[in-house]
C-alpha cells in the first residue's frame, strides 16, 4: 500500500509528562508500542477510509458518529528510546519512554478549519453541500476536536509533497537515518533526523536570528518564528523528529542516498552568519530545483 505523500516533524514527550500518573490505557498502548514510524501512513489512511464508508460518514477520522473521539484517539501513539535521540553536550532527553501522539481527529480538525478559511467559495460550497453539513456546524465540530488536544499543541506537523526548508535547520546533517529497504515501497523505507528539544530550539532562534536580518520578518522568517513558538510549548527533555515519511517513495535510491538538502540549508546559515551572501542564490537555486521537481508531482495526482 502507497503511503501518503506526506513530510512530518514530531515531538516525542517524557510518558510522565501525560499524567501524574498518565492514563492507564496510555500506559498500556505505549507498552505495547503497536504502531511503528513506518506504519503511520497506513494507519492515517485506514482510519480516513473508515469515516467515510461508515453510515453516517465521520466528520473527521478517529471520531465515533456522535462527534466524540473514538478510543483510539488514546492508543494510537509512537515510542521512541531516549537513546536512539542524538544529543549534544549538555542536552537532556527523557526519561523514556518518549511518547508522541497521532492525534489524527485533531490534526484533520485543524486542517478543516484551515480549509473553511482559506478555500475558494464555490470549492467550499460545493464540500459543504456535498456533505449535507453547514459552515457553522462543521466550525462547532472542528473546534470541539481541537479542544481536546491534552496540552493545547499537536506533537505533529505535516506537509504534503515537500518539506519547509527551514525545518532543516533544527537537525544536524550528519546524523540522519537513511534505510533503502527493498524498494521505492518497501514500508522500512526511511530517511529521517532526531533531535533533543534544547538542540532544536537553540538551533532554530539562531537560524531565525540569522534569517530575520537578511530577508525580514516573511519567508522563512515566519517559518521559523512559528516552529519555534510551537516546540516551546512540549517538555523540555523531549526529542524532534524529522521524517521525509511517504516521501521516500518518490526518490530512487542514487538521489535518496545523495540528498543533501540539509547540508545546503546548514552552508545557508553558515554564509549568512559570514556575510558570504553571494554563495546564498546558487545554494537556494539547488534547493529550489530538487524540491520543486517533487512538488510538481502532486499537479499530476
């Protein structure tokens, strides 16, 4: 089965940091630790499928007909090891197990309610209609959703077809996980990065410190400011992940193996922290060629 094509950044929170004590039946799915990294697509896509066969179709994935979470909303989780996290001196992680969230019901709310306001009127329409819901009532149900999230922030962000160049900037190049598998569809196919969370706050207010005084306040700038705003918000020994997730099955091996796309992000920074602009636009236009040829794909699916 094709994974969505689809890019995450995740943060993976101390089990302690859920409850005092966490919730059993979170303690028994993390215990259990059922869904892996490479079966987050397959799982994202079942429980899709399932509200929209279901009589009446789910407003949002993992939600029973009545508008409430289904019981899966608090065992669907990825484990990581404090150990399998990468540190620099000094950096805390843990203690484990690290816990992050699917939080699919929430993350679909947030992108419905996205949708609403920033569609075109006539697509909108057509959605609403289609459904048999109003604009109210489907706001009323998102909104319900999104109080619901345990501390008031997604552990996950998702982009679709690509990933936001600056996310680079919270990792270090040389510690990523690359595994080829057999094939463009082997589901253990990966090319991700860990993280500590003090590493990748300190990484991102010195990018965005660096951005913001050559481009501005937009752009990347934004980007940035914003993903900094929401690491804040988790523990401070949890870990970041950033996962190219079904991405991988776009890229044959050669080019996978030969990504260096953090690598060229990292010289950005280093020529803006050295006031070697010149060096920016080639390095840009290397970027904008390799992830703009896989963004392109999507006009054709």
């Amino acid at each position: 089965m094709l994974r969505p094509f689809v890019a995450y950044l995740r943060v993976y929170e101390p089990l302690s940091s859920f409850g005092d004590p966490p919730p059993e039946q979170l303690v028994q799915a993390v215990e259990a630790a059922k869904l892996t990294r490479a079966s987050v697509g397959e799982r994202e896509h079942l429980l899709w499928l399932k509200s929209q066969i279901s009589i009446p179709v789910r407003l949002l994935p993992a939600e029973l007909a009545n508008g409430n979470p289904a019981p899966s909303t608090q065992t669907d989780v990825l484990v990581l090891d404090p150990a399998d996290v990468p540190t620099e001196t000094g950096a805390e992680v843990g203690p484990g197990p690290l816990v992050c969230p699917l939080e699919l019901r929430v993350r679909s709310a947030a992108a419905l309610v996205g949708f609403l306001g920033d569609a075109h009127p006539a697509l909108r329409a057509a959605v609403l209609d289609a459904n048999g819901v109003s604009e109210e009532a489907v706001k009323s149900r998102a909104n319900a959703a999104l109080r619901d999230l345990h501390s008031g922030t997604m552990h996950m962000l998702s982009t679709t077809w690509t990933v936001p160049l600056p996310w680079f900037s919270l990792i270090e190049p040389d510690e990523r996980r690359l595994v080829l598998g057999d094939g463009l569809h082997d589901p253990t196919r990966e090319l991700s990065w860990r993280v500590a969370m003090s590493d990748a706050l300190s990484r991102a207010a010195d990018a965005e410190e660096l951005v913001r005084g050559t481009f501005g306040d937009s752009g990347p700038t934004e980007i940035l400011e914003e993903t900094n705003r929401w690491l804040s918000n988790f523990h401070p020994a949890s870990a970041v992940e950033l996962d190219y997730g079904g991405l991988v099955q776009l890229v044959d091996d050669p080019i996978l193996e030969s990504d260096t796309s953090a690598e060229e992000v990292h010289s950005i920074l280093d020529a803006l922290r050295n006031g070697a602009v010149e060096e920016i636009a080639d390095l840009f236009q290397t970027l904008r060629d390799y992830w703009g040829d896989l963004a392109a794909r999507e006009r054709f699916n």
